[in-house]
C-alpha cells in the first residue's frame, strides 16, 4: 500500500483533471506476435467506454493489460497511469492494493473465472474478509446483500451452492458482484455478455449500467458486439490490429463513422445490424498479427485504399469536436452519404 | 518400486497424458540440450561397455585373491583393474561391475521389452473388443496390481530358484498392468474415430484394424512408458537380488554385488557403495533422458529441466 | 456416489478373491514345509504325521475347500514358525507398518507439496529446474542402497543414528527416510504438474484480479484444484509402501508386516502368507475407498452429481 493509495485516497491523489485510466502508447508483445501496438485511451471519473473490435484486435490483451495480467513471455511496453500512478511496471505486491478497490474485472466465461472448488457464498466472503478485514458473520450479510444486489433470487440459500449449479447467466451476476464488492473506480469488462443468449445478455447489460449509475463507478466494456456497445457506453473506442482506428461519442459514431471499418461494420444501415454475423462480410483476410505494416493495417481490405494507404502510415487525428480517427480519408468519410 | 496399489482403473493415471515423444527429428535437438546430451552418451557407454567390455572382464571378475582381500580403492598399486578395491574373495570390483552391468541392462531390457509387447497386446485387444473380455482382463491387472509386487516376486522367485529368466518373467508380470491400461486407454479413444470407421467399412477384419489402424499411434506413447520404466524395473531387479531372490551366482548383477557387499560395509564400504553407484548413474541417465523426451513433446505439463525444443509461444490471452 | 463406492467395494473384492486363489496355490508350489520344520534324519512316518497334523495330506482342492470356508470366519489356520494364530501374527504387525507409512506418507506430502509449488510458480527458473533435478535423483536410488549408505554414513561412521531395530525417536529417522525416498520425488514431479495447469487458469487469474497474495492464489485457489492427481497419486504410494516395508525390514530388521511377510515366505508359513495377503488386500481397499472420500472432499462436483 505504499505507492499506490487504496480506496479514497486515490480520490485525492487524482484532482487535478487527469482522467482516471489514462494510457498512453500502450503495447503488449508476445514474441513475434504484436497483440497491441501503441493505444492511447483516457477514462474520465464515471465514465462509460466500450472498446470494439474482432477478435484478436488486441481489445482483450488492452483490459488484461491494464490490470496487470498479462504473463511471461507477454511484455507490456508504454504507460498505464491509473489516478495519478503509473502501474505498468509494478510489481505484484504494489499492483494488489490497486486491483479490487480501484480495478476490477469481470470476464468472459463465468465457469472458468469461478472456481468450481468453493462454494459462491465461500468465494465472495473471502474477498470481503481477506481484502477488508470484515468478521466472517458481517462478511456473510455483505455477502448476501451483494448477491441480492446482483439480482440473485434465493440469495441466502444460494450462498452454498458451487458455481456449476448455477445457469450461466446467474453465474455471471455472481461474477459480477465478487467484482463490484470492493467498490472498484473503475470496472473492466471482457466480453461478460458473450457465452450467454440474448435474453440473458439484456439483463446482465441492464444490471451493469444500473451499478454503474448507482455507485457511479467508471465502465470500460470489451465488446465485439454492435448493439451491446451502444447499449451500455457513452464512449466508443474500435480497434483494429492493435491499433485504435476511430473514437469519439457512440451516437456519433453510430450516426457518421470517419473510418472506412467503423463504416463496413456499421453497413448502410446501422440501426438493423445486430450482430458480426449479420454484417456485409469485409472482404479479405483479417489481419495477421505478426504482420509489420508499412501503412495502414486495414488497407489490405479497404474499399478507400489508393497507394498512399499502402506506404504511409495514417495517425489518429483529431478530425472533429471529440473525434479522432487514423485515416488520411478521415473527413471524406466522415462527409460522405 | 511399484506405481500403483490402486484398484480403480478408472481414475486418470499419469501414462495417458504423456504425449507421443517418438517423433522423428529430435537427434538435431539433442544436441543443444548439454545435460540430455551426457544422459545419451552415458547410456551409451555403459551399453558399450557391458556388450564388448564384459565377456573379457568375465574370467577376471571370478579370479579370487585372497592377498587382495578388501583392497582399498583409488590406489594403482595393484593396477587398473583394482582401483575400484577388491571384495571378501579380492575379486577385482572393477571387472565385477562390468560384468554386472551386463546381466543388470538384459534383465531390465528384457523385462521392459516383454511388458510392453504382451501388455500393450493385451491392451490393444482388451479395448477394442470391449465387453465381458475388456471387464475380465481389467480385473486380472488389478489382481496383479492389487499384491505388493515384491511380495509376489519373493514369493514366485523363492519357488522358481533364482535365474535370468524367471527374474525377467516376475519383473515383466508385474509391469505388465501398465501398459495394458495405457493402450486399452488409447484404443478405447481411437476405435471410435473416422478412419477406424472407414476400415470397417471396407471390411476389414478386427485384426487388421488393430495392426494397421490402431497399433501405430498407440506405440509412440507405449515407447515413452517403457522409457520411463527402464530405470525403475533396473531398480526393482537389483532390489530382488539384493533380498536374495534375484540373482545367484555365478550370474551376477549390480544389485547381487550391493547385497554381498552388505556383508562388509562396515570394513568394505566400496563393495556396496560402487555397484550401488553405478545403479544409480545409469538410472539417472535414463531418467533425465526419458524427462527430457517428455519435455520436448509437450513444454508446459512436462519438466523442462534440460532445455525443450523452442515453439512459438501462442499469445496467451 | 454410494452407488459409486459399492461399485468400486464390489470389483475390489472380486480382486481380493482371485488374489487369495493365486496366493493358495502358489503357496503350495513350494513344497511342503516338513523338511522345514521336522529334523534332517525325520521319517517317512513323521513328515506324514506332520502334514496329516497340519492338513497337508489331502487333495489341493480338498484343502482348497477347506481354506475358503475357513477364510469366512477370518481363520487362517495356524503359524508353522510362531506357534499361534496366522491372522493374530499378522494384525499384530500392521499397526507398526500403518503409523510408519502414514508418518512417511505425512512427511511426503509436507514437503513434495511446497517444493513442486514453487517448481510450478517459476517454470524453467533455476529453482524448477533444481527441484526437478532432486526428484529425479531420488527416483534414481535404489531404495535398498540408500539405506545402506544411510547406516554408513550415519550410523557407523558418525555415529548418530541407530543401524536397527526400533526404540527411541532415532531409529525412526532412517526407515522413514528410506520409505519417503521414492514417493518424494514423484510426488514433488505431480505437484508440479498439476500446478501448472491450474495455476493459469480462469478462476485463479480471476482471484489474482481481486488483489489476493500470492500465497493465497497457490495454495488455496490452486492446489484445492490441483488436489486430485496429487491425491491419486498419493494413494498409489501409500499402498506402494508395502514394498518398502519389504526392505526397510530386511535392512533395519523393523517389525511389521513386511519382516512377517518374508519370514513367512522363508519358513514356509502359508498360513501366515495366506492371513497376510488378504489384511494387506483389506487395506489396500480400504486405502482406495479413502482415497474416494478425499475426492469427494476436495471436489464438490464429484460430491453433488
């Protein structure tokens, strides 16, 4: 707890109108395989974000990344400054106090993020005991409290049950309590929505953006998903091979892309595209990720691409009020009908 | 000495999840790999020198002197062939290593050879037939595994006089149940794969299927097994001579030699500490070479104490 | 899971059966134990009295017969060698055996534990390959020969230790370590390897996401997973140490049923082999139905289904 101040503390520390999570020219590298190469992305205090992208756009690596779990051979390069302190770097025993009260983290596949050993009650005491020093007996009220919070019916009787028998969406609320029971500043979350139907998606989605207005924590929402992003996030980030090509508000990226992906994946008609599946196929490959790219990365398959696309790299520029892009059509885009 | 006392076949036993390691190309990897590397040529040597050094030591192994009782080791006063020291008869304990080495690698090499090949036969039948066959020859390995094998070996050997052949036969017995349910647990997985199907179809009979479908993907793991139980068996071998069950002379092995240096220790110490020794250097030599080969087929699960062949290491997400 | 266990109760008896039928009659291989027990000069009229006196005379099946009948009221017939009730030399020794494998086994298990642990947390580091160097080597000593060295060393040479027999807290340092030498190594080895499964896994990078120490990911949200391999394994070798008790008795002269087995293959005492086969079979069936309550302890997905 030396460097890195817990709970409120960081509050303080973190005054001066620096975002909350700024990152800045984040990369992660698995030997030959570059899953992120170079992100800058801010998180304001409250604030909700939605990273889009296929898989292996690096958007997974990017949350594991900033709650410093990704392992060796992994290498995470660039900075990652969490209320004013740098955590890329840190050791183990310095990122602890930070993860649970400042980061939490929900992920993908409930039956594997629980463990099948424990019953849930047992699991979630352990973080309210273990992480704030709780007696066990206030520790088994919190716990069922948080359950009930979760919308888990039966919350005192479920509290032996083990992880396996419960459904997967009641497994992922669980999940979802063990992570916002240290009252964390910031939750990352990994696709929590992407093993379940969609009936049971509208509910998990409903749940996390009424516990994001409750406790006014900030959101950062790993998605793949068109309509999930929108649903739960004010801000929309997308990234391709690594990279981010396009950001700014949802709505106006729904409603005007200035890339030419964020454009395909959007189709003509935003409003009627549900899922990946149901999108105009992008012709080509996606991109490989071992590939070094002179230019664009998406200019292999972009309908745009003129030989500049192929030699020059495209910056992220800043091609409107809040919007940025890595184009060098950018407005074009923007502008076109 | 033995792996399991278990009754229960069904539980996950370690020889399923070794993976094939008998692939070709690893000679190039074994040269980059120092400790695997002296493992080989340790192994080699000792082959080496228990086929061509041994028939010559024979006669020297067996000549007493009794002047020479108990020689001191590390002193050439009397010439090579002391400087291991002399036993209670002052037999040079040199030449009786050598010859030892030679009876110990036939009983172990023997033993392991006819393990594997009844056992995976065994095996390999018992899981593709299936039913009251499979359930019969599972209970006859639990049986085998059910008696602690060197009871049952003292117990055969004490009846059946002390010879290679018997030793060999116990040690082969006992080892059988391995085998039997790492292929029968192959087999199971594999008969009810497409090709197996497409044989079938084409009306092969069950013992083609066996041989020809079958048989070549399960020896790869089987070979890793044996490799494995190559240092063990040696170990329980010289156990067995060493209680007195083993071997008699005038064959000698390692574990004979341990068993009438016992006698001395207290004057001799090198009597039963060399052959004990020379035990210990070729199992270990073929422990670390068999790790070695686990290792470099599967890099996580396996020890990669000597340095597995590089793979590109996926993304880890 | 009581279906489960009566199952498994059930082929284990079965195995038991056709252990005491090959014991019955391989007994029998070795002759008839008169010229044993009877002077060298006895004859003909004595050895048939003897063998008369002890069942010997009739038919193998007719004494077959016998036997099994006898087997159900737990009668092993008499010690030739000790002169009392087969089954009351051989229970009397088991206690011996059990608390020194269950020491060994402990002591096994405390120490494998924390060693293939720290082989896992690190692979390839220097430490892992150090530990999987020590389980090799010791899987690598004939168990026979480190308890000679032992004594050697030990004992005659600086004189620490007792060369024999059981007394004081002493002479049990060098049976136990004798009987812990080979289950250590592979113990330490499984440890290991089931370590490195889980300890990447999901639910444990999930706990870490939850700011939890180090030691508290690995042995408790790691090993509870890692428990069933490890418990396998571990019960194999606590039966398996019944061949060490072979040669911890025939190297220290520790009573237990491995000195009363062997003597009893030595003296010809089948009634004692007999008595002994079937209480060792008996706990190693007990062993595995414990062994089946671990499981269902550490595992509740085994427990509840």
């Amino acid at each position: 707890m030396s460097a890195l101040a817990m709970g409120d503390d960081i509050t303080v520390s973190s005054s001066a109108r620096e975002p909350l999570l700024a990152i800045r020219d984040l990369r992660v590298e698995f030997g030959p395989v570059q899953a992120v190469r170079g992100i800058d992305l801010a998180v304001k205090a409250g604030e909700s974000v939605a990273i889009l992208g296929e898989s292996g756009s690096g958007k997974s690596v990017t949350g594991k990344a900033i709650m410093g779990l990704i392992n060796p051979p992994g290498v995470v390069r660039g900075s990652v400054r969490f209320a004013g302190s740098e955590l890329v770097g840190r050791s183990e025993a310095e990122l602890r106090p930070v993860r649970g009260p400042g980061l939490a983290m929900v992920f993908q596949d409930s039956l594997d993020a629980l463990n099948p050993v424990f019953s849930v009650g047992e699991q979630i005491i352990e973080i309210l005991t273990v992480r704030l020093r709780r007696q066990r007996g206030k520790a088994r009220a919190e716990a069922i409290a948080l359950m009930e919070q979760v919308g888990i019916p039966n919350a005192e009787k479920r509290l032996c049950d083990y992880p396996h028998q419960f459904s997967g969406g009641m497994r992922q609320r669980i999940c979802i309590a063990m992570a916002i029971a240290l009252k964390p500043r910031l939750l990352i979350a990994d696709e929590p929505t992407t093993a379940l139907d969609v009936t049971v998606q509208a509910g998990i989605l409903k749940l996390i953006n009424e516990l994001q207005r409750e406790t006014g924590m900030a959101l950062l929402f790993v998605t793949h998903d068109l309509a999930v992003a929108r649903e739960v996030a004010e801000h929309l980030v997308v990234m391709y091979a690594g990279r981010i090509v396009e950001q700014g508000p949802i709505d106006e990226l729904f409603a005007r892309p200035a890339h030419p992906y964020t454009r395909a994946l959007l189709s003509s008609n935003p409003g009627s595209v549900r899922h990946w599946s149901d999108l105009q196929p992008i012709t080509g490959n996606p991109p490989d990720k071992t590939t070094v790219y002179k230019g664009c990365a998406f200019a292999p398959r972009c309908p745009r691409a003129v030989a500049q696309c192929v030699e020059v790299p495209p910056g992220l520029r800043t091609i409107a009020e809040g919007r940025d892009a890595r184009c060098h059509f950018a407005e074009e885009v923007l502008h076109a009908r | 000495m033995t792996i399991t006392q278990t009754l229960a076949p069904a539980r996950p036993t370690l020889g399923i999840r070794l993976k094939s390691t008998f692939s070709t190309g690893r000679l190039g990897l074994l040269m980059h790999s120092p400790l695997a590397l002296a493992s080989a040529l340790t192994l080699f040597v000792l082959v080496l020198v228990a086929t061509i050094g041994a028939p010559f030591a024979q006669d020297v192994a067996n000549m007493q002197n009794l002047r020479l009782r108990f020689f001191p080791p590390f002193s050439l006063s009397h010439g090579w062939l002391y400087v291991l020291g002399a036993d209670a008869l002052g037999r040079s304990m040199l030449a009786q290593l050598v010859v030892g080495a030679r009876t110990s690698f036939i009983v172990a090499g023997a033993a392991v050879g006819l393990a594997t090949i009844v056992g995976t036969a065994i095996g390999l039948v018992s899981g593709f037939l299936g039913g009251w066959v499979d359930a019969a020859l599972m209970r006859i390995s639990d049986i085998i595994v059910t008696v602690p094998s060197l009871l049952l070996a003292l117990a055969v050997l004490f009846v059946l006089e002390p010879s290679v052949i018997n030793l060999v036969m116990v040690l082969a017995i006992g080892r059988l149940p391995i085998y039997l349910r790492v292929s029968r647990a192959q087999t199971l997985e594999l008969r009810e794969r497409v090709f197996v199907e497409a044989s079938r179809a084409i009306g092969a009979s069950d013992f083609s299927i066996i041989w020809r479908d079958i048989r070549p993907l399960v020896m790869p793991t089987v070979l890793t097994v044996a490799m494995l139980e190559l240092a063990m068996v040696m170990l329980a071998a010289a156990g067995l001579s060493f209680l007195g069950v083993g071997l008699q002379r005038p064959d000698v092995d390692w574990g004979t030699i341990v068993s009438e240096g016992r006698e001395y220790l207290t004057r001799a110490w090198w009597a039963t500490v060399f052959p004990g020794m020379a035990i210990v250097i070729t199992a270990l030599a073929a422990n670390l070479l068999s790790n070695w080969l686990r290792a470099s087929g599967d890099p996580l699960q396996a020890t990669a104490l000597v340095a597995a062949p590089s793979r590109d290491e996926d993304a880890r997400k | 899971m009581i279906k489960f266990l009566s199952f498994r109760l059930t082929t284990s008896l079965i195995a038991l059966v056709g252990v005491m039928i090959i014991v019955f009659f391989l007994a029998r291989l070795t002759g008839s134990p008169a010229s044993l027990y009877l002077p060298v000069d006895a004859t003909d009229a004595m050895i048939r009295a003897f063998n008369q006196q002890n069942g010997l005379d009739q038919p193998i099946l007719v004494q077959f017969v016998h036997f099994v009948g006898n087997v159900f009221r737990l009668d092993f017939g008499q010690s030739l060698s000790q002169q009392r009730p087969a089954s009351e030399a051989v229970l009397s020794a088991m206690p011996q055996t059990l608390l020194i494998a269950a020491i060994a086994m402990g002591l096994t298990l405390l120490l494998s534990i924390p060693l293939g642990t720290f082989a896992a947390l690190k692979p390839n580091s220097p430490l892992d390959r150090a530990i999987t160097f020590f389980s090799l080597v010791t899987s690598s000593i004939p168990e026979f020969w480190f308890a000679l060295v032992c004594v050697l060393v030990f004992s005659v040479n600086l004189g620490l230790l007792p060369t024999s027999g059981q007394g004081s807290l002493a002479s049990w340092v060098l049976p136990v370590a004798t009987l812990m030498l080979h289950p250590l190594g592979v113990l330490t080895q499984v440890v290991r390897g089931a370590m490195l499964e889980t300890i990447n896994a999901g639910y444990v990078q999930n706990a870490r996401a939850r700011g939890y120490s180090w030691q508290r990911l690995a042995f408790r949200h790691a090993l509870r997973n890692a428990s069933l391999p490890i418990i396998t394994v571990a019960g194999d070798r606590a039966g398996g140490m019944l061949n060490g008790a072979v040669i911890v008795s025939a190297v220290f002269a520790w009573p237990g049923i491995g000195q009363v087995l062997v003597a009893a293959v030595y003296n010809r005492d089948f009634a004692v082999i007999q008595a002994g086969v079937f209480v060792v079979g008996i706990a190693v069936i007990l062993l595995n139905i414990l062994v089946d309550l671990i499981y269902a302890a550490a595992d509740p997905r085994i427990r509840i289904s």
